[in-house]
C-alpha cells in the first residue's frame, strides 16, 4: 500500500523468485502513474532525496525508490568481491552478477507491487540498469529518463584523472570516515555552477551507513563489476522504443558527458539536456528543473508524444 506522505514512507521488503530480498519505499497515490527511481553506484534509497520525491508527488506521480543489491537493507552477495586488479584490468569474476539481473531486481519490485508499466529513471549506474530494462522488457516501459549515465562503450563517459585518483584510496571502514569520503568526492564531482550542502550530504552520508545491512566497500567493487561485465551496451541501446529523455551536466567529472552524447545518440529519437554548470549531482536548486522535465517527459510519453520544452 502507498503513502500519500513522503516523510511517512517506511523501508518495505520484496523477496524475489531468486532469492534476492530487495527493500523499498512506495509514495503517492497509487492511482497515479507510477516512475521507479533507480540509483547510482554505492547510493541507497535515500540518495533520491525527500524534495527530490516530493516535487515528483506534487506532480501527481506515485513513486518507488529501491535499494539496489548490494546496498543499503537489500540482499548482498555472497559472493567475494573481485580483487583491485580485477577492477583496475576489467576482468570481473566468473560468479559477477550484471546489469541485466539488477535489471531483473527492479522488475521484480514491480511484479511485487502489481505495476504492469512504469515510467523509468534512473541516475549514473541506475540510468544502465533502466536503459537495460527497456532494451530488454519493452512492454514495461513507459518512457525512460537516463541521468548523467552512458553506455558502457570504453571511448565515452570515462572519468576524469582527478576522480580516479580520488576514488583510489582505501575504502572508509568507519562512520565518520564514510562522511568525510562522501563530502570529498561529492564536492569534487558535482560541477562548477552547485557547490554542495555540506550539512546535508554530511546527513545522507551518516544515514546511508546507520542502514547499510552489509559490507559497503565490497558491495560498491560487486557493482562496478557489474559495470564491467555488462560491457559495451550501445548496440542494446538501440532496441529501446520507449520515448527517452537524457540529463546530463557539462561539468560532470565522475562520467564524462560524452556519456550523455553516446546514450542519446544510441536511442531511437532521445530527446538531451545539457545543464550548463551541473555536474555528477543533483542539488536542490536543480530539483524543480530536472523533475519539471522528468514530469513534462512522462506526461508527453503518455500521450504518444516524446519531447519536453526546453527553457
């Protein structure tokens, strides 16, 4: 059952056919249309931000926001993390879970929940995971936004040096430590027009670690590796027929926005946005433009159209 109050939504638990347990929230009415929110790299389901939502809500959408495997209250593998040569070389391991099945975890909330249809969007690995789902499930798609993400082709979306090199320490392995990592790499990659709240990152950080049910640093390597074993999807991306909407910055130093370039490129009419100034971050001053265009991109979508007005 849905909740018509965004601060009222609570960690919900869908247990699915392989075994995977994945937790999630529902928000707004459920006779509304209903847009799954897929997250990045390492983010829970906090990530998507209750303004984020809210705006969304008003909008007279019914959200759901899931943590992926490997983070926050949803299953984590079993499986050891691949070792830093294997990351560092691209050779994940043979037992690697991919994209396609955190693909299959996010239909499975659907089919948990009896959603038929659902508008996707999805952010940075999120925008991988819903670009697969509409490449390969067709008939659950409604329209796809894909936000700062690629394509997984090796010539785009690169990140810069700077966040290599800042990504490359040891994984924090305390509270405080994963707070002052998160305000780093956040202030770091999150464009030159927006600088961040440092209060509230600090806040999301400390939360997202008080919830983790797992180890984050081996769940963050599974997910690259997921990445990485998915490999080159550009020519998957070009089966998707749902009307597709592609956000990114021009500042973005985590994915580059040729990234963004490619995934539009691939996809049969995507419509892209190019936010002067934003980069691999989603502030509050940028909440009202990008749900304004994830609204205008759904609604248009369900009237047969697959366009937004550009400001």
């Amino acid at each position: 059952m849905s909740d018509n109050s965004v601060a009222g939504s609570v960690d919900q638990y869908a247990t699915l056919r392989s075994g995977t347990t994945i937790c999630f929230r529902d928000f707004g009415s459920e006779a509304d249309p209903a847009i799954l929110l897929i997250a990045g790299l390492g983010e829970d389901l906090t990530h998507w931000t209750s303004s984020f939502v809210g705006a969304l809500v008003a909008r007279d959408f019914r959200i759901i926001v899931m943590d992926n495997r490997d983070v926050g209250q949803s299953t984590f593998a079993a499986t050891p993390a691949p070792q830093l040569w294997r990351q560092v070389t691209g050779r994940p391991r043979r037992d690697a879970y991919s994209l396609a099945d955190m693909a299959d975890d996010c239909v499975g909330v659907l089919d948990h929940l009896g959603i038929t249809q659902v508008h996707l969007v999805g952010r940075s690995m999120g925008g991988m995971i819903a670009q697969t789902i509409a490449a390969t499930q067709p008939q659950r798609v409604l329209s796809l936004t894909s936000i700062y993400s690629t394509t997984g082709a090796g010539d785009v979306g690169r990140p810069a040096l700077s966040t290599i090199r800042l990504l490359a320490g040891p994984p924090a392995r305390t509270r405080t430590a994963a707070v002052r990592a998160h305000l780093r790499i956040t202030e770091h990659v999150a464009g030159t027009a927006y600088p961040i709240d440092d209060a509230a990152e600090a806040a999301m950080a400390a939360h997202g670690w008080d919830r983790c049910a797992g180890d984050s640093a081996a769940g963050v390597a599974r997910q690259i590796q997921a990445i990485q074993r998915s490999g080159d999807r550009t020519a998957q991306l070009t089966r998707i027929t749902a009307p597709t909407l592609v956000i990114n910055g021009d500042r973005d130093l985590l994915v580059n926005a040729s990234g963004g370039v490619a995934t539009a490129k691939a996809i049969r009419s995507a419509q892209h946005v190019v936010i002067p100034g934003m980069g691999h971050h989603i502030p509050d001053a940028l909440v009202e433009p990008i749900t304004g265009y994830i609204a205008q991109h759904a609604d248009r979508a369900s009237e047969g159209g697959n366009h937004v007005e550009l400001s």
